[in-house]
C-alpha cells in the first residue's frame, strides 16, 4: 500500500519523478541504503492487488534480475518465466543462431515478466521502507534548481527541498525539456504491434527473433502456455493491420508465427506504437539526472530498452550511495559528471548496435542478405564470439555497478 501522507512540506535526500519502472528501483535501492527519498507520479497507482491483465510484458535481462533480487523486490514478483534458449533466425533461411543457457552456467539469460505483476512486486517492496515517500496521484507546479538544492511547488501547495531531482519521467520528459536539454533521433517509419499469444505446445523457455521485412518479429516465452508477440511492421501496414478485425488479425498474425506451438489464439489487448530512437544531449544538469526513457530510448530489436534503463538506475545509485558515504553532496557536479561518464557511452553504443542491426536486417538485397546469413552462421560455430554476444543478452558486459552482479550498494 502506498503511504499516507500529510499537507506538510517535505524535505528529502533525493526527490525523483515518475514512479514506473525505472523511478521505483531506484527509489527502493536509494532508500534501502539510508536516504529519505520522494517519488512523484503523476498517474493514480495500483493498490498491491493484481489488475486485468493488460497485455504489457517486459524482458528482465540476468543483470537486471540481479538488481531487482539486490533490492528485495525480486520475491515479491508472483510470475516470471525463464528465457533458456535463444534462437535467432534471418526470414526463410535455415541458418540460425541459437542461444543455449547451459553454455554459460545455469542460470537463464532473464525472464520474462507481465507489467502488472512487477509493479505491484515494486509498490509492496516501497511500501516496507519507512524512509520511501510515494506521492500519487499528484503534479508540480514549479521546479527550481539553484546550485544550492531545488525547491519543487506541487500543485496543492506543498513545497519539497531536495539535494538531487532525478528525471524518470518518460520519453517525452518534460522535466529534460525544462532544463533545456536537448535530444537528437530519428523515426524508423516502423510500428511496434504487441500483444500475447496462448498456444497449444509448451515452449520449453525458447526465446524466438525471426528477423522478416520489414522488421523482427519477436516471440518471447510467458507463463502457462503463453507468449508475448513483439512484431515490427512499416507504419503504413501496422495501420492496416490494427484496423483488422480479431479474426482477420490473428490469421495474419498466424501466417508469420507458424505451427510448432500448436493452434493459437490471441488472448488481452493489442495495440500498436511508433518506432525511434533518442538520445539527450547530456544526461545531467544542476542538480539534475536523466534515467530510463528520459534519457535515451532504442528500437526494440534486442528487447533491451527496460534493461538500459536498469542500467542507469544501478550506476546513479552506487555513484548516489558512495557519495553520501563520503559526506559528500549527492547532487555535486562532480557527483553527477561520474554517472554521465559511466552511462552515456555505454548507452549511446548500444543504441548504435541496435540502430545497425535494425538497418541490416531490413534490408533485402541478397548480397547482404547472405553476408548475414553466413555471419549468423559463422558466429553460431565459434564459442568465443558466441559467448561474448549471449553474455550482451545476459546484460553482463561492461563494467557493472554493483547491484547489477547481484551484490549490495
């Protein structure tokens, strides 16, 4: 349950807007390890109580699962199915990639977990800290940032002073946008359509990209029987598609899933979104850090944009704690230039990593149509490389802050 609170005004350590996927991790780490944190939404939550189903569905990469396990969240998540196998396949060709967990250990490459239930797993695990405040539904009036501390207006009078004010605010971040921040990107002319098959075949764990034109379609393993469906189609014919009516649709759908999970039937909502990439021109401001979709966003092909987003929430975390541990201010230049440094390359090199496999794989000419093949191939038959781009999918590459290996702030 979410906290009551009073009309007073409110002082904290950090104060961080949006109180999603990735604003509440980080709340949750940042208050287990000593500081009062506040958290603003702006949408009225749900209580601890499993909703509808509403079809959302999202990849918890191995690191991530280690944050969430590091943070006490991970044992209030009531489903997860486990991704044990990958296996990556270029339209018609019968050359593939396949990604087998046991290769790397035994643990699998992530899990896959419905919205709902890790929002309600994050909201009980706030609910356990004293020093978390959880502010919803409510909005601000104005944000002042001196470089002294900011000073945040809600709209119903209160005032909250705070050191640090962290953006996890959306894509659209109108936080960044007031800070001046600026983001550079680009539309794919792509549509995402989402929505969750049930079938009649069990799917063992597998994990399937199927890489069509004119993007990847993408079948993600859930529990009891289901699958969640990520399918990328040109703007134009997402439109089309989305006009279908539930039969029509899921026989277009069915054309491209196939028959080796039996008969199919597509179960919740569907629902279709615009494709881009973004990047903000710097993650960082007076007093001021940009998480998660505020500070970059990515094309969905590799199913990594929550998982980038966990990234930025483990390194402000740690480069937060170990500040204060020192008596210093967590919202210092110095403080905030260390996460930038940390987060922005690494973000922007999966960004490009994706953006480049998204143009690849959409392109129909044979020579590259072969070239991939052969690579995918070629990469299939050497341990080395193979292990380097299945530990990219465990998101256990690079340097890691510490709640991403599992370990405590």
């Amino acid at each position: 349950m979410v906290k009551n609170q009073t009309r007073k005004d409110i002082t904290a350590d950090i104060l961080i807007v949006g109180g999603g996927l990735n604003g509440l991790p980080l709340a949750i780490a940042l208050a287990d390890a000593g500081l009062d944190v506040v958290v603003l939404e702006r949408e009225s939550l749900k209580d601890t109580t499993v909703e509808t189903f509403d079809g959302r569905v999202s990849a918890i990469a191995h690191a991530s699962r280690n944050l969430f396990r590091s943070i006490g969240v991970w044992d209030h998540v009531a489903e997860k199915e486990p991704m044990l196998d990958i296996r990556i396949t270029d339209g018609p060709s019968k050359l593939f990639l396949h990604y087998d967990h046991r290769q790397l250990g035994d643990e699998p490459f992530g899990h896959m977990v419905e919205n709902r239930h890790l929002r309600v797993a994050l909201q009980a695990r706030a609910a356990e800290l004293d020093n978390l405040t959880l502010l919803a539904p409510v909005e601000y009036d104005e944000i002042d940032r001196q470089s002294d501390g900011v000073q945040v207006r809600l709209k119903d009078g209160r005032q909250i002073s705070t050191r640090l004010l962290v953006a996890a605010d959306g894509r659209g971040s109108p936080i960044r946008e007031m800070a001046g921040i600026g983001k550079v990107g680009w539309s794919y002319t792509q549509n995402g359509i989402v929505c969750t098959v049930k079938h009649e075949y069990p799917h063992q764990g597998v994990a399937q990209e199927r890489f069509l034109n004119p993007g990847p379609f993408a079948i993600l393993p859930m529990t009891g029987n289901r699958s969640s469906l990520v399918w990328t189609e040109s703007t134009e014919t997402a439109k089309k598609i989305m006009a279908l009516d539930p039969e029509e649709f899921q026989a277009a759908m069915a054309r491209r899933f196939g028959t080796y999970l039996g008969k199919l039937e597509v179960v919740g909502p569907r629902w279709s979104y615009p494709l881009a990439l973004h990047q903000a021109d710097s993650y960082v401001a007076e007093r001021l850090a940009l998480v998660g979709d505020a500070a970059h966003g990515m094309h969905p092909i590799a199913g990594q944009g929550l998982n980038l987003g966990l990234r930025d929430v483990a390194a402000l975390a740690e480069v937060i704690i170990d500040a204060a541990r020192l008596g210093l201010d967590p919202g210092s230049p110095s403080v905030l230039e260390k996460y930038q440094r940390w987060r922005r390359f690494d973000s922007l090199t999966l960004l490009a990593i994706t953006d480049g496999l998204n143009r690849l794989f959409t392109t129909d000419l044979e020579p590259v149509r072969l070239a991939r093949d052969v690579g995918m191939a070629a990469v299939n038959k050497m341990p080395g490389l193979k292990g380097f781009f299945m530990e990219h999918a465990r998101g256990t590459v690079g340097v890691l802050p510490r709640l991403l290996e599992g370990k405590p702030l």
